[in-house]
C-alpha cells in the first residue's frame, strides 16, 4: 500500500538573521521571490551531522564505518580498538593534509609560472617585482650581487622547488623563522622536509592501522602544517609578489553596488591571481571595449570575489564584490554577464543560480570543472585565449540580457594593501623602515598587542556578524588588527578599514593610527598571504624587545565564521608557530578528552601556542585580549590598565559611526 508521504515545507529563516550585509539581504529577498535557492536555504534545512560535528566517527576502512558516541567517548571504541583520541586526531589531520594540499597545489602552479616566465618560455607575464625578487632571495641566502635577475630568479626558483620535492632536511623559508622557534621545532621535530613527503606522510599515518597515538599524529600535522604556512603559502605569496606586484596602500571600493547596470560585468572568483591578471590585461584590449560598445554598453566593467579579488584588492585596487556567502546572491542582481572561476571555494550551487540568471558560469582550471558549467582552460602560455574568450561570453550575455536587473546601492571604500614590506616603511619611514617603532608603540603600551582576524564566512554563522563585533572589540582595546581573506571583507563593508575608523580604536591605538594616517584595520590580502602575518611576527622577535620566540609575541589569530579544510591547515600552522589561536562557528572535537586537552592546553607547554573555541565575539575577544595581557606580563611590560568593556551606549555609537 502506498503510504502518503508528507512534504516538509522548507524553511526559510529571515534574511536579518542570516547575514548584516545588507546587499545580501536585499538579494536573498529578491532570490526568494524569484524561487532561487542559495547556501543560506540549504544550511537552515540541513541539519549538521552532531556526529560528524563531533568528529566522533571514523570510514578509514571497511570494517566501519564506526560511529563512536560524544557523550560517552571513552565508552566504546571502533571496530579495531580506535580509541575516540585516535579517531579525533586522525580526522584533524586528514582537514590539515587537504587544507596544506590544497595551498601546497597553488604555491606549485605560481612557481611553475615563475620558472617558465624566467626561461623565457611564457612572455605574457614579467617579474613586475624587481626588488622584492632580491629581497626573498637574500633571506635564504643567495647572492644578490652583481648579478643578473635571470640569474638570481633561476637559484630562486631552484631553491624555492624544495619547498615541495625535497625528501630531507629544511624547507628553504625554515632560514626566516626566529632561531629560538625554529630551535623548539628540531626538538620537537616538526621542521618540515618539503610539502608533498609531509602530506604523504600524514596520509599514511592516518590510515588504517598506522599513527595510533593523538599526540604523534599531531606532531605530524603541525610539520604538515608548517610545510603550508612556511612553504607552499610563502612561496604563493612571495612569487606572486614578484610577478604581479607588491601590494601598498591604495583606496579601494567593495560591496554589490560595484557592479554597473550600463556596462557589461564579469566577474573572477577563486584563489589564483594569473587569471585575474590576464582578464585584467583583457578587459582592456580596446577591439573588446570596441565590441562591448557596439553591443550597446558603456564599457567592462571587472570585479572580484572571495580571494581572487582579495589578491587584486590589493595590488590594483580593482572594486570587490563580496566574500564567499554573497557569491550566489550576487548573480541574483542578474547584472552578472559572467563569471570565471579558478579553484577553491567555487560552491557547486552557483550553477543553478547561474543557470537561472542566464550568466555563464565558467570554469577555467582542470583541477576544477563542475557539472553544467562551462570550461575555457587556461593556459598560461596563451592566457589571452581564454579570459578574451570569457570577455566575448559577457558581452553576447549583455546583448541578450533577459533577467530583471536590481544592483543594490551599496558601496563602501577603504585603504587596503598593507604587505609586511608596507607595515616596516609604514611605520619606521623611509630613514628608519623597520618594525622598531611598532615594538617600541606595543612596549610603550599604545598598542596592547596585534590580532590577525582572518578567514571565511559561513552560511552556520550570521554572516560578517562576528567578523565586525570582534573587531570593533579587539581595536577599542587598543589591539591592532590584520586580515586576509573574506574577513577583510567584512570589515571594509563595516567601514573598518579607512583611517577615519581610528576614532573607533582605544586612545592609544587611535593616537598611532592617526599619526601614521593608517586604519586600525589593516587588510593584507588573500587567505594564502596569512603567511605575511608569519613574517610580520618574524619582524617583531627579530626587532627585539618582545621575547625570543612568536610564542613570547602579546599576538593572538582568529577565524570566526571559517568554513574550509584551508583554515584547520592555517589555524594548526599559526599554533605550531607559537600563536594563540580561536576559532569560532564549531570546531570538530569532544571536549573532555585527551585530544583537546592536547590541542587547547598542552601544545603551549611545549613551546607552540594553543588553540582556542568560542562562538560569541565578545567571548572571543575576551580570550585573544586575556592572552595578550598575559604574554604583556610574562615580558614585564603590563601596564595597570583595564580592558574596555562595551556598554550598550557604545555599541549604539559605533554603530551609529
Ligand atoms: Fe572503524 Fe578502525 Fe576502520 Fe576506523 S579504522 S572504520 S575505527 S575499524
Ligand atoms: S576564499 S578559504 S572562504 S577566506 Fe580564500 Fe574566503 Fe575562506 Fe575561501
């Protein structure tokens, strides 16, 4: 007998609780009533697994799957004897090996670029960085002088090429680590080989039957880690440095409203910044703009998302639609004549809002093809072929437009593009640029310390929410904050990042911001340039005055609303490096056992920082700001002073800011 079953409505949460950006908002109204359906619609009728949530199961083979249970973890174990620690650390390491592949992959295709652009075998990409070329090759030591560039990049990229390949002994960026950190890691053992034995390695371990001890596992994801952090990342950053440009400071433009109703929009997501580079170089090709015009639009207009914008953002100030959480509603505008995607953080959904939108949604990279889109490979030695390609797409997409177009009026600026190198000529000036006057202000006690706020948003967590209230928390305790990623995002939105938003910072904070004419946020750049935050801290202990090691640094990291395998990676490189360390929205671990005992208190004790948990802003900050006072103590330079605690007033004027 046929038994009726009945269908659940789906639920819709009010878009007020789904996100503070108001673009968005506007257009998860618009998807609605166009019955479109984004991440936020799915994650509010898509319950998280709790045991998945937990990390309290195990597939490694097929005797399991085995499902352990949260509220008594040490009451069973899986169907080998894997204790719950076991399995914990076992999980937490998988996320790390794919979050430091998935960074390792991308600092590789930027090397390769760099050694095929220096044999001469690529010409549509130049080193357009010159001293930055020097500078990275003096720091591991290789002879700058009365040498050719050719010569110079060539030991670069040879040595830079262990980074991943080399088998035995220290990843080349291990000479940049201050000597007392890099002591700790030999004792420990965790100074990474090369990129690809470390995540080989820590795939073995977490098979079946291999690594069966949570604090061995962990050494390992830390050497993995690090293998990221001060390996593939560096090298991501530090070539695309040298081949696009070292960011500085420039006024830059975000939100929806970025997109123009009159001319014909494309926009790039992703993570690698070749591709942009060459839609920027066609976007410009004046039989394009020709084209565009005859189709009846004022020009072509580009705009990024998510990194791959973060990566322009920075270098040339192209405008920047939003973080990872509006990339389908942006199509919703249906102002999007294209848009282009390379790898990470491209969600398989933006087909069907594409699809109903009529956008192209076109794929650009091998490794990244997803069903019902379209795929233009790209080629770097022919890059033109395919972002040309792209550009001819948007503009037959312009001619044809058929949806209703509603940009939301939304644009905020900022002054983004603070590399490590801008930060020491920033501060120290053109006679002294050096982090000295930065150590002097953090011992003096202007500053209290530096936050790095960084990371992703997710649908879990009401968008930007805890990004902006942490902020706001951390600057009015005279905490000086650097972002990456989608997280610099949400504060440009917020108006965080112009230096007008000094008046939102505690007195001495302010005092600094305005002399220097910096905002108290700094945005640095994608989720791979985290590394930049790594070499300003190097700065800090080799300026002197602030401890031996990072451990000893009054720093502490953040990601509030993280969603990828990326960010474990990144959060277990920046506690192997000695950093302080919460995470917000959830975090895959039973407290109570020995494995978070582990990762949340005993990884200090030896001489790495410590990972913390928190959902609320406020109790975030609580605990980034307790930690900086407490290292402010062990280096004998706490001042009596009191944390600034928000009343309800002061939240009503920063808001009102
Ligand atoms: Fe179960 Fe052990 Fe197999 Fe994991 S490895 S699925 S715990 S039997
Ligand atoms: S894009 S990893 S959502 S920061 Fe780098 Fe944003 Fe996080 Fe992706």
């Amino acid at each position: 007998m046929a038994i009726e079953k009945k269908t659940k409505e789906a639920k819709q949460l009010p878009v007020r609780d789904l996100t503070i950006c108001e673009a968005t908002q506007q257009m998860l109204e618009k998807a609605r009533l166009d019955g479109v359906e984004t991440a936020f619609d799915r994650a509010a009728n898509m319950k998280a697994c709790p045991i998945g949530a937990d990390s309290a199961c195990c597939k490694h083979c097929m005797m399991g799957p085995c499902r352990l249970n949260a509220k008594d973890p040490y009451g069973k174990v899986g169907v080998c004897g894997a204790t719950i620690d076991t399995i914990m650390a076992r999980n937490f390491a998988r996320m790390v090996a794919a979050g430091g592949a998935a960074h390792t992959d991308h600092g590789m295709s930027m090397l390769d670029l760099f050694r095929e652009v220096v044999n001469g075998h690529i010409k549509d990409y130049t080193i357009k960085d010159p001293h930055k070329l020097e500078s990275v090759a003096q720091s591991i030591g290789i002879e700058t002088q009365d040498r050719t560039l050719k010569q110079i990049a060539t030991d670069l990229y040879n040595e830079l090429e262990r980074t991943y390949t080399q088998v035995e002994g220290e990843i080349p960026f291990a000479k940049r680590v201050p000597e007392k950190t890099l002591e700790n890691w030999r004792k420990r053992g965790v100074v990474p080989r090369g990129a690809m034995r470390e995540i080989m390695e820590l795939m073995h371990r977490t098979h079946m039957g291999v690594d069966q001890d949570y604090e061995n596992i962990t050494l390992q994801c830390s050497r993995t880690a690090l293998a990221d952090g001060w390996g593939g990342s560096m090298v991501a950053t530090e070539i695309s440095d040298i081949l696009f440009g070292t960011p500085s400071p420039v006024g830059i433009e975000v939100n929806m409203g970025v997109l123009k109703e009159n001319q014909v929009n494309i926009i790039v997501h992703g993570h690698e910044p070749n591709l942009f580079e060459s839609m920027i170089e066609s976007v410009n090709e004046p039989s394009l703009i020709k084209e565009a015009k005859a189709a009846g639009a004022m020009g072509i207009n580009l705009v990024g998302m998510c990194c791959s914008g973060a990566e322009v953002l920075v270098r040339h100030a192209i405008p920047h639609a939003g973080n990872f959480m509006s990339t389908e509603t942006v199509l919703v505008t249906g102002a999007v004549d294209a848009m282009c995607v390379d790898v990470q953080c491209i969600k398989q959904g933006l087909v069907k809002v594409a699809e109903c939108y009529n956008t192209p949604l076109i794929t650009t990279n091998p490794r990244c093809k997803i069903e019902g889109a379209t795929h233009l490979n790209f080629e770097e030695h022919d890059p033109k072929a395919c972002t040309d390609n792209v550009v001819i797409k948007a503009i037959t997409r312009f001619k044809n437009r058929k949806a209703k177009i509603q940009i939301p009026r939304k644009v905020d600026i900022g002054v983004h593009g603070f590399s490590h190198e801008y930060i020491n000529y920033m501060l120290g000036g053109s006679f002294r640029a050096s982090y000295t006057p930065l150590n002097e202000n953090i011992i003096n006690g202007r500053i209290r310390g530096v936050a790095g706020v960084v990371g992703c948003t997710n649908p879990r967590t009401k968008q930007d929410w805890v990004h902006v209230e942490l902020v706001k928390e951390l600057i009015k305790n005279d905490v000086l904050v650097l972002q990456t990623g989608c997280s610099q995002i949400a504060l440009a939105k917020a108006g965080l990042t112009t230096p007008e938003a000094a008046h939102l910072a505690g007195p001495g904070l302010k005092e600094v911001c305005e002399t220097v004419g910096m905002p108290p946020v700094l945005g640095i750049g994608s989720c791979v340039d985290n590394s930049r935050i790594l070499i300003a801290a190097s700065e800090m202990v080799r300026t002197g005055g602030l401890g031996d090691t990072i451990a000893d640094l009054p720093v502490a990291g953040c990601a509030p609303e993280y969603m990828s395998e990326k960010a474990i990676c990144i959060g277990q490189y920046f506690v192997a490096s000695g950093v302080f360390t919460v995470f917000g929205t959830t975090f895959p671990i039973i407290k109570e056992t020995k494995f978070y005992k582990h990762l949340f208190q005993d990884l200090e004790k030896l001489g790495f920082g410590k990972w913390g948990f928190a959902t609320s802003p406020y109790e975030i900050a609580r605990l980034m700001i307790g930690h900086i006072d407490k290292k402010r103590i062990e280096l004998g330079i706490d001042k009596a002073r009191e944390r600034v605690l928000m009343d309800m007033s002061d939240r009503r004027d920063i808001d009102a800011a």
